[in-house]
C-alpha cells in the first residue's frame, strides 16, 4: 500500500487477481491506516476479533483474513507506505522473528520506492528537458528554402569578399550581416574542412544559420562576435598554417573553428557572476562546475548539432566523433577569461622553455591560448573597431550593472555607469589582457610566421597609445553617450 498524506488515503494493491484494481481506504480505517499513521508493526493472531480490522476487501473477494502482519515502511523522516501481510503458510501465526525480517525487508522496501520516486523525477525532467530543446530548437528552425539559396550560392575567392579579408588588419564586422553565413560557409570551404571531413554543404548550411539564430541580440555577444571570432581562426590557418605546419591536428582544427563559431551561443549579456549572484537556472546547472556561460554555450553547441540536418560531424568515425566533441568543450570552456588567468603564468612559463609539441600540457596551453586570441581579436584591429567595441561592451556591461543595482548589489566599477572610466578600464584591459595573449603568441611563434603576433601587438599598442591620448578621451566618452549608455 502506498500512502497518499495529502489525501489522507491508502492505496491498496491487492495480489487477488479478482479484485484486479486499486482499493482506497480512508487513512483513519483498519490496521494499515493505523499503522500508517503511528509507525508501528503490528502482528495480529486474531485478524477477524481485532477491532481495527477493515472488512472491506474480505467481503469483496470472499478471502478470509485470520491473521496479519503489518509493517511501515519509511524513508529518512516519514512512513510512505504500509505493507499487510496476510494468512501465513505453514503456521499459524506470525512469530517474533517474522517481524525481524519484515522490518528488514521494510528498510530495503523503502530505500526501493526512494530510489523509484527519484528515478521518476529525473526522468520526468528530462523528458521536460527535452520538451523544452525541442520547443527552443522549433522557433529557431531555418526554412529549407533559406538553406537551399545557401547551400546552391556559387562559391566566392577570398579577394571577392573583400581585398583584405586574409589579412590580419582586416575588419570582419565591415561585411554586412545578411552576407556572413555565406561568407563564413567559405570560410570552412577555404580551411579545406568541407571536404576532409566530407560535410554535406547543405548540412553546414543548415548548422551555420541555426547557429547563427541561436545567438540572441545582446550589444557585444551576439552573431557578430562570433562570426568575428571564427574569422580570427581562419586568418590563423590561412597566415600561420596552423594544420600544415602541424602546430595542431585536422581535427583539432575543425574543432577550433566550430568552437570559435559556437562559443557564446545564447549569451545573455551578463557574465557568470551575475548568474550565481541571480541564482540563475543557468546557475543552478553548472555553478558547481565553474564556467556556468560556457558551459551552457557548449550545452547549445550540441542541441544544434543533434538537430536534424545540422549535424556537421556525422562523417567522422566514432573514435574521431567522441574526439571532437571533447574538443570542442575544451576549446569553448577555454573562452572564459578566468580561466585563461588562471593558466597564464603556465604559459608563459611554456613560452620562457620552449614549446614542446610532443608535451600535452604544453599542446592543450597553446590550444587555449589560441582560442583567447580568437576571442579577443577586435582588440587587434583599426581605432574605429575598437571604438565601436568600447561602445559595444560597455553598453552590455552597463545594462548588466543596472541589473545588479535593482536587485540591492554594488557593481564593479566597469559595470557601474555613474563610476566607470571607459579609457582607463581599456587600457587596463589592453595592458592586462590582450598585449600578454599576443606577446606569448609571438613568443611561441617565433620560429613561424608571424604577422599574427606582430599584427596583434602593435593593434592593441596603438589602440592604447589612443585611449592614452587626453585629446581623444572625450571623444570616446562621446561615443559612449551616444550609443545611450552614459
């Protein structure tokens, strides 16, 4: 019998096959409503005389009940069912040392029903779970009409994009946004990964756009970082030749590329603190992890990828498969820049001894180090880029500061709008960030070619020389205002 508290119901299940159905009895009835409510055994010779016996099922199926043993059963605090044993055979009675086992029999019944309960809500959520990816999956479909004008576009040069586009000065976010899925489907057709992977054009088409809806409109975190971000990538395979001189593998440079384009999926425009501070659900998932953003990026990498159609990887071999997708965690959980501090003396240690391919600690450093580079390439472009980024990210991290401020927190001063001072934080992050990322780069790159790193050092230092500029800073806190954020 199973016990319905809120009811104040027993359910009974009969082993008659007569009855056949479920028996309700009110909790304050027979032996097995007393039991249940005062969590003792009781071991009755005399069924029939007790004046606690229920009749009700012995007139129903014509068995007749001479003697009983009824027994709790409990989880850690409460009873949550009763068990009834009737009629024992042979004997005529139940002794002392059937109620030994009956109440070791009850603490396994209990641990039983506890774990059947829990399983229950587990997969209940993810049947919810799963309810919910598809709804998710569902609003941001692509029509197959939008995939097939993408898939059948006749393939364009590198130069017909634009004449700088492999160029490390080249500015990506100049290309307007209707045209990025294309260009970053050449992208993946210029890095050779169509076809060593065999990857069905109409397949990346499909991936790209549902990619590309998966990011939500935040000021700085949105397609455009992304598509930013990957285009990063491609410049080092085409200028570095990451894969041809083996610094990294095939494979793990189709991860790269895909991890640059996903890693930011459904950004919300707040940062993991404010998730934990908010008790975000997101928080709630993968706190206790660290790297809640990234991990649910990644969480959105794989919807998309198990998405009918959009499942770039499905030509790889098992092993390459498993592979890949380890990958591609590693290399989006490697974006979240406290983790980058967190390895960074590691690598510049690397840098100081020399890299060793043959060193895995060494190989996942690099592979690190180059996805921070991707992330944080505006930072290597013209004064107008960078600019545009100041605007960009500090509107998004004011909104977020706003929001803390509305829930009774003190912001960081980078996220407080009345304490924050644009051209001293940039320079901060240039000089803390972004020029140690392409220093080690080139530190490492030394025996390769190095435009990347010359390129990445000398834009964040002139960008610096910029913001350092007294002339120039009321003009970037004009910029500010008039994107609304002042």
């Amino acid at each position: 019998m199973s016990l319905e508290s809120s009811l104040h119901i027993l359910m009974m299940y009969p082993r008659h096959e007569e009855v056949g159905r479920e028996v309700r009895i009110p909790l304050n009835e027979g032996i097995a409503g007393y039991v249940a409510q005062s969590g003792e055994t009781l071991n009755i010779r005399d069924a029939q005389n007790h004046p606690l016996f229920y009749n009700g099922i012995d007139k129903n199926t014509g068995f007749k009940t001479k003697n009983i043993l009824c027994f709790p059963i409990k989880d850690e605090s409460q009873v949550i069912g009763v068990a009834e044993l009737c009629n024992k055979s042979p004997g005529a009675y139940f002794t002392r040392f059937d109620e030994e086992i009956a109440n070791a029999f009850s603490a396994y019944c209990g641990l039983s029903i506890m774990h059947s309960l829990m399983y229950k809500k587990v997969a209940d959520a993810q049947h919810r779970s799963k309810l919910s990816n598809e709804l998710m999956m569902y609003h941001m479909k692509v029509a197959d009409d939008e995939v097939f004008r993408l898939a059948q576009e006749d393939s364009i040069a590198p130069l017909q994009i634009h004449c700088d586009f492999q160029n490390f000065s080249f500015c990506p976010r100049v290309i307007e946004n209707q045209r990025t899925a294309s260009v970053m489907l050449e992208m993946f057709q210029g890095c050779g990964m169509i076809r060593r992977w065999r990857i069905p054009r109409d397949t990346l088409a499909r991936f790209i756009l549902m990619v590309k809806r998966g990011y939500r409109d935040p000021p700085y975190h949105n397609w455009m970082h992304a598509f930013s971000v990957a285009h990063f990538c491609y410049l080092l395979f085409v200028n570095v030749g990451l894969i041809e001189n083996k610094i990294i593998s095939e494979l793990e440079g189709l991860a790269l590329l895909v991890a640059c384009l996903c890693h930011d999926l459904d950004h919300r425009g707040t940062n993991n603190s404010f998730q934990v501070a908010s008790n975000s659900v997101l928080a709630a998932l993968y706190s206790s992890e660290g790297s809640v953003m990234e991990r649910h990026h990644f969480a959105q990498a794989m919807c998309i990828l198990n998405t009918e159609g959009c499942n770039i990887l499905e030509n790889l071999d098992d092993k390459d498969y498993t592979l890949c997708l380890d990958l591609l965690r590693e290399f989006i959980l490697a974006t979240d820049l406290a983790h980058h501090l967190r390895i960074e003396e590691d690598i510049r240690q690397m840098s100081l001894d020399g890299y060793d391919s043959g060193n895995r600690q060494h190989h996942t450093l690099l592979t690190s180090l180059l996805m921070s580079s991707c992330d944080i390439a505006d930072q290597t472009k013209n004064w107008d880029n960078s600019k545009l980024i100041a605007e960009l990210v500090y509107s998004e991290f004011f909104s977020q500061g706003d929001l803390e401020k509305a829930m009774g927190n003190k912001p960081v001063p980078m996220m407080d709008r009345e304490r924050a001072c644009i051209p001293k934080l940039q320079i901060e992050f240039i000089d803390g960030i972004a020029c140690p990322i392409y220093e080690l780069l080139y530190a490492i790159f030394s025996g390769n070619k190095v435009s990347l790193t010359k390129r990445g050092r000398n834009g964040t230092g002139n960008v610096k020389d910029i913001f350092q500029d007294s002339e120039i800073e009321e003009e970037v806190l004009e910029a500010i205002r008039n994107v609304g954020i002042d």
